[in-house]
C-alpha cells in the first residue's frame, strides 16, 4: 500500500473524511488524495515521494512560489521574537498600510485569520451600518462558510434564500437572496422590487469558486451604481481576485470602488491572515470605535503579518503581474491547443495568475454554463495529469492558480503531459 492510502486510512479514523476541508477528500474526482509532505517553488511531493507541478498553490496564497527564501527569513525572524501576544505590533501598522496603499478604496482595514472571517464581519458590518438586514449574493459564488452565505436560491427571484448547508437556519438564510451572477436584467428587477431592504451586496469580482468566470464590466458597473442608488454597501470579496488578477486585485482591473474590500490568501504569504477594508466612515463603525462588534485572538498573528508582508513586497517588483500574466495566458493557450488537436472539446479563461480549464465549448458566463461542463472527462483529465505529475485542483469547479515559480520551461512540461492526457480521452 503506498503512504498516502496509508495515511488516509489512518486520517479517516479520527478526522472527518480524513481531511480537514472538503475538497481536499477527491470527492468528485475519486481516488486517493495525496498527503503533502514539502513544496518548493511550483513543486510538491506528496508522501511517497512523488514529484508534482502545483497548479494549487494553497488555492491561491501562494504567488511567489513555495518556500520562497524571502518570506521563509521573515517568518523565522519573527518567530524568533514570539508566537502570539495578543497585544498589537509595529507588523500589523505596516501591513495595514502597505494594503491601504496598494488597494486606495481600502482607508481602513482590520485583520482576521481567514476569508470566512472576513466576510462574516464585513457582512455584520454592513448591517450594523445600515441598519437593514438583507443580503444579496450570487449563485456559484463562495464567500467562506458563514451561515448567511451558505444559501442558494429559492424557487424565483422574490423569493427567500434555502440553505445549502444542514444547520443553517432557515430563519438565517431568509435575510438572503441570490441572485445569477453577470445578470444585468435580474440585479435591476431585484433592486427595483427591494432595493432599500438591502444591507449589502457581496460579489466576487473575478468569480473563482465556480471554476473561473470573469464578472462583465456592465454587471459590476452596474452593482456599483444600483448599490449607491439604495444606499446598500457593495462588498467586493477579492479573498481569491485580490493581489492574484493585478496588484490592486480586480477593483483596479475593472476601475471600480467598492465600499467594501475583503481579502485573505497572498495577504497571508500562506499562513492565516485574511482582512476586510474600505471606506473609512463604514469602519468605524467596529469595536472599539462603534457598535459592531468584531474580534479575534490570533487577529493579525506577528508570523502570518510577516509571510504577508514580505510577500507583498515581492510581488511589488517591476514586471511581476506582466510575467505572471504571460505565464497563465501560455498556459490556457497551451492546453486549448493540445485540446483542439485531439478534438477534445474544451475552452479554457485566464485573468492575471487565475485560469479555469472547461470541458465544453464554450467559457461559461454564469453557474448554469458551468454546469454544463462534461465533469467525467475532467475527472479522467485530471487523474492522467496526477500521474504524469501535474496537481490540478480535485474538482471541475475550481480555479487554478499560476505563480512567479512557474517558468517556461514547467508550463510546457504541463503541456506536453495535457497532449498526451487529451489524446488518451478523445480515444473511444
Ligand atoms: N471568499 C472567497 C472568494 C474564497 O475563495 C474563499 C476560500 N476559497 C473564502 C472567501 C473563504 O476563505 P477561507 O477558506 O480562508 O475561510
């Protein structure tokens, strides 16, 4: 038995699924998820010793690579100094301004430990600031696991949110109302029926969660404009988009201001540290300073604020997101190409370091398109990829994710091993 089944079984003993967050257990995909024992650049091993390109990166916080020296000094330095202190440091006054500077709709920021917090606080805060209690989303967009956002549609636009989640109350899930993401026409119709209920809007920007789908310039205008109309907060959660599709995340790809910013992943180097931001009227409104009540023991952890911080810094280099653009885009090209070669059916999207690959024709726009993606093939896809050594995420509803490490020379090694993949599929 090799290692990873091993362990697996070991794991599924006393952690749930073995695993410690859902997709990690190869659910959809099937077979036995590897246990990673060190990465390095754009490499992982898992415990067998097996050698992987990560198109993973930790879901997205990784950018500079694994283990890069930078960040692995600055963690150590900090260690060296004391884990946690529950008091505040120079750390959390640097990192707050290098955000602040590098996202301007961000005049304050509070750190948390991950995009669920995040979210979660940036939504009570919207209530608190408003005074009302409902929320917008969108279908196929993830914002973490609070009980508010683990909502789907109900049978028509008018009507409540159903949870997705056992344990959710209905009562909860009734302040929210989702709506399908990049429609104009249905975002007008819900705003026109009860756009002065609402508390706040939350949209990921560039959507990740649904394999990737860029939102249309004309829906995000259109957010900014019908949430300034009804005095709603607009919340962008850029947990993934942020520092990922352009230094200033997706509000600066686009030009828009939110009133409120969350982001977690590349802000934490990956180690836990998550934020939410924005308008400085609205962020008042938090404890200490107003009645909104937020917290958090490891809040702005000295280690997670340091990874952080140096890996801001690194991706402040000249010519950073233009090569790490570059290298997504020859990436997608590649695969579609090897893809139309064998006749495998297949589109594929990038934006900044983010790319989805789609098994059908056409990029989807909305959580509808997504699903009609032909999930088997991916699976199939997917598995001759982890043999060849190439790790893309377990689920046809994930993004990927691209990072400085990742040279010329590994994305073509990803592409030659997808040729051979697509022809083994395109063979009856
Ligand atoms: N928002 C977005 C857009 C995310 O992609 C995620 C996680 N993938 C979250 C929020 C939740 O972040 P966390 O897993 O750190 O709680």
């Amino acid at each position: 038995m090799s290692r990873n089944q091993a362990l697996f079984e070991r794991a599924c003993k006393t952690i749930p699924g073995g695993v410690n967050s859902p997709v990690r257990a190869f659910g959809s995909v099937g077979g036995t998820p590897r246990f990673i024992a060190r990465a390095q650049g754009a490499h992982i091993w898992d415990a067998d010793g097996q050698r992987y390109i990560d198109y993973i990166g930790s879901w997205g916080p990784m950018i500079v690579g694994h283990a890069h020296p930078d960040v692995l000094q600055a963690v150590q330095a900090a260690m060296a100094d004391g884990f946690s202190f529950g008091a505040p440091t120079e750390g959390e006054v640097l990192i707050a301004e290098e955000i602040a500077k590098l996202v301007p709709s961000i005049e304050q920021v509070r750190l948390v430990s991950s995009g669920t917090e995040a979210t979660m606080s940036a939504l009570r805060l919207a209530r608190g600031f408003t005074g009302r209690d409902r929320i917008v989303k969108f279908e196929g967009c993830y914002h973490g696991h609070a009980d508010s956002l683990l909502v789907k549609a109900g049978s028509g636009l008018l009507t409540f949110g159903n949870p997705t989640s056992a344990g959710v109350p209905a009562d909860v899930a009734h302040h929210t109302t989702v709506l399908a993401y990049n429609d104009v026409a249905q975002l007008e119709e819900a705003f026109a029926s009860f756009g002065d209920e609402i508390a706040a809007v939350i949209v990921e920007p560039v959507a990740g969660n649904m394999n990737l789908v860029p939102g249309t310039p004309v829906f995000l205008q259109a957010l900014r404009e019908l949430t300034a109309r009804h005095g709603a907060v607009l919340i962008f959660d850029e947990v993934m988009s942020g520092f990922r599709v352009a230094l200033g995340g997706a509000q600066a790809r686009y030009g828009i201001t939110p009133d409120l910013t969350c982001l977690g992943k590349v802000i934490g180097g990956g180690m836990p540290a998550a934020a939410f931001g924005g308008r400085a009227d609205i962020m008042q409104r938090i404890s200490p300073l107003g009645p909104v009540y937020q917290a958090g023991t490891l809040s702005g952890n000295p280690l997670a604020v340091a990874a952080g911080l140096a890996t801001l810094r690194l991706i402040q280099t000249d010519g950073f997101y233009e090569r790490l653009g570059t290298a997504t885009t020859r990436l997608v090209e590649g695969l579609a190409a090897a893809a139309r070669e064998a006749g495998v059916p297949f589109a594929s999207a990038s934006v900044g370091g983010m790319f989805g690959i789609y098994f059908s024709d056409q990029a989807p726009a909305c959580f509808a398109d997504v699903q009609h993606s032909d999930t088997a093939r991916f699976n199939a896809f997917f598995h001759a990829m982890l043999d060849a050594g190439v790790y893309f995420a377990p689920s046809a509803y994930e993004a990927g994710f691209v990072s400085s490490a990742h040279d010329d020379a590994l994305i073509d090694e990803t592409i030659a091993h997808a040729r051979s993949a697509f022809a083994a599929l395109a063979r009856p």
